[in-house]
C-alpha cells in the first residue's frame, strides 16, 4: 500500500534536484569589457583606437613599400643606353616615367651631369636619404603603439588590481570573491588587449622594417651602377 506513494516522492524529489541543477553562465568578449567599469572601459577605448591606428599604418605602409619596390628590369641598362648616347632628356623622360626612389634618385643625378662626378654622388646620396626618410614615415608610430600598447594594458591590471583591494579593505572581513569581479575583469581584459595590440604592432613593424631595407638596398646598387657608369663615360 506504500509502494506507489513512495514512488510519487521520489519522483517529486528527482524532479526538485533537476530543478536546482546550477547553469553555467558564460561572458562574452563584450560582457568583460562593459564589466571593468569606467577605467577598464577607458583603457579598452583607447587600445581599441591605437590596434585601429596600427592596422591603418600597416596597410598604408605596406602598399607604399611594395609600390616603391616594383623596378623594371631593364630600367637601368635604357637609362646606360641614353647617357651613353648622350640623350639626357630621354634618359630624363625615363626616370620621370618610373615613379619609385630608384627613378628619382637616378633622376636627380642626371640632372646634375655636367658636374664634378663628387657633386653627383653626393646629390644621389642626398635624394637617396630623402627617399629613405619618405618610406620610414608612421613607421616610428608604429614602433611606439607597439611598446606603449602593454603598458597601457598593465596600467589597466594595476587599476583592476586597485579596485579589487579597495573593495577588500571596505568589505573588512568579510571578503565575497562577487566582490573582486570588477577589478579582476579590468586587470585581466585590459592586460590581454594591451598584449594583443602590442604583438600586432611589433611583428608589423619588424616587417615592414624589413621590406624598407630590401629597397634600400635596391636603391644602393642601382645608384652604384649609376655612378660607375658616370666614371666610365668620364
């Protein structure tokens, strides 16, 4: 006669535990950053526009780089031909063609032939360090972004980590971690962003570096060229 009422109970009981079963409650990337308060909300702010700032000098530099490394092969053997031949306006008309450092190095040069061989070398070599300069433009933001980007973020883990002894010290002994969240938030998603950024910055700096100098090096042996044919024709 017990046996079906013990059966409901149980029943009730089962479906009681299933109703107290916790969730798991999850925080999206937008959740952390709203919940860092005004100081973690700032400090992602401005990493956000320093990682935009980065992306926009990369682009930008990259397709500059690339553009002033682009050289026609036979550039330099049309512009022998013309000053050996003594037609400095077509070999003039060629280098204004081109529009790229080595053009307008070479450019400069021949404008100044005529001159001591010294002078002209040294006005290539002063067009070559304009020219220089031009692709390093942003380039030095760049580097900036990527070593002021963590720190900003570690400025973000000392105010989290402020916030969260701060709100130990009013809570007294009676330390609830729901406490801490805020400050804990704000120290670990500004440290990860300040990161973030500051890799993205640093290994796009380090290759845009690296493409700077392989036009460097184009622009020294084609104005080594340049002046060895300057001495031959002497």
């Amino acid at each position: 006669m017990y046996g079906p009422l013990l059966q409901i109970t149980t029943n009730e009981g089962a479906e009681l535990l299933d109703d107290q079963v916790p969730t798991e409650e999850t925080l999206s990337i937008l959740d952390l950053i709203l919940s860092g308060g005004i100081g973690g909300i700032t400090i992602m702010v401005v990493l956000f526009i320093l990682g935009c700032f980065a992306v926009y000098i990369f682009i930008e530099r990259f397709s500059a780089i690339k553009a002033a490394n682009k050289l026609d092969p036979n550039f330099m053997n049309n512009i022998k031909d013309n000053v050996m031949n003594g037609n400095l306006d077509s070999a003039k008309a060629l280098c204004e063609s081109h529009d790229t450092p080595v053009s307008r190095m070479i450019g400069k040069g021949i404008s100044r032939i005529g001159k001591p061989v010294a002078d002209i070398a040294s006005t290539v070599e002063n067009q070559g360090k304009i020219e220089v300069q031009l692709l390093e433009n942003k380039l030095p933001m760049l580097a900036t972004i990527s070593g002021g980007a963590p720190m900003i973020g570690f400025l973000g883990t000392v105010i989290g980590m402020v916030l969260a002894f701060k709100e130990m010290a009013n809570a007294g002994g009676q330390v609830n971690p729901a406490m801490l969240a805020e400050g804990i938030y704000t120290a670990m998603t500004t440290t990860i962003a300040g990161l973030f950024v500051g890799i993205i910055a640093y290994f796009g700096y380090n290759f845009l570096v690296a493409r700077v100098e392989s036009v460097v090096y184009k622009m020294e042996v084609n104005a080594t060229h340049f002046l060895d044919l300057l001495h031959q024709d002497a």
